[in-house]
C-alpha cells in the first residue's frame, strides 16, 4: 500500500510544527481532518518501537457527537487506510496495522 498526500499550506504549515499544542483551523471542505489522520500516521510512525519491533501509540479523536465522528473521521479514516485498518463497532476502536520499508 502506498499514501500519496499532499498538505495543502496552511495543513502543512500544522503538521511541520512540533509545539506540543497545536490548532487547525479553516472552512469546512479544506482538508482539515485528512491533515490530522496523517499527523496521526506521521507521529505513529516516529514511534520508538517496542522490544517486540511493534510501534505502538494511541490517540482520541474528539466531536461533540458520536454520529459527526462517524460522518466525518470514520469515513475519511476508512477512505484512506481502509487496506490496512480494522473498525470494531463493540468497542469504537479502530486499529491500524502495516508493515514499513
């Protein structure tokens, strides 16, 4: 599986920031959510990894309802990483898992 994403400016801008806080914000369609579900996968990847050779991390993605994190997260996370992600209903996990060369 290959990612291909280019940050528009002010997303890039956010993501070359490494200032513990960080804001994004902009207008509805202007690829804020997919910027922080690369945060995300850029950050999981930094990760040391463990003793097993796993890199391990864990985030929360946070909206103010359950249905508008299914409508807007969920489906650009699943867009983007369906191949190697795992959704649990049970449990509203979700699990990404890939190898790196």
């Amino acid at each position: 599986m290959s990612i291909v994403y280019t940050a528009p400016k002010t997303c890039a801008n956010f993501m070359l920031s490494q200032s513990f806080v960080r804001i994004l914000m902009g207008p509805v369609g202007s690829g804020k959510t997919t910027a922080l579900l690369m945060e995300i996968l850029h950050r999981g990847l930094a990760q040391a990894k463990g003793p097993d050779g796993y890199r391990r991390t864990r985030w929360a993605i946070v909206r103010q309802t359950l249905s508008q994190l299914k409508m807007t997260i969920l489906l650009d996370l699943l867009n983007w990483f369906r191949q190697v992600c795992e959704y649990k209903i049970s449990d509203q996990l979700v699990t990404i898992r890939f190898s790196v060369r």
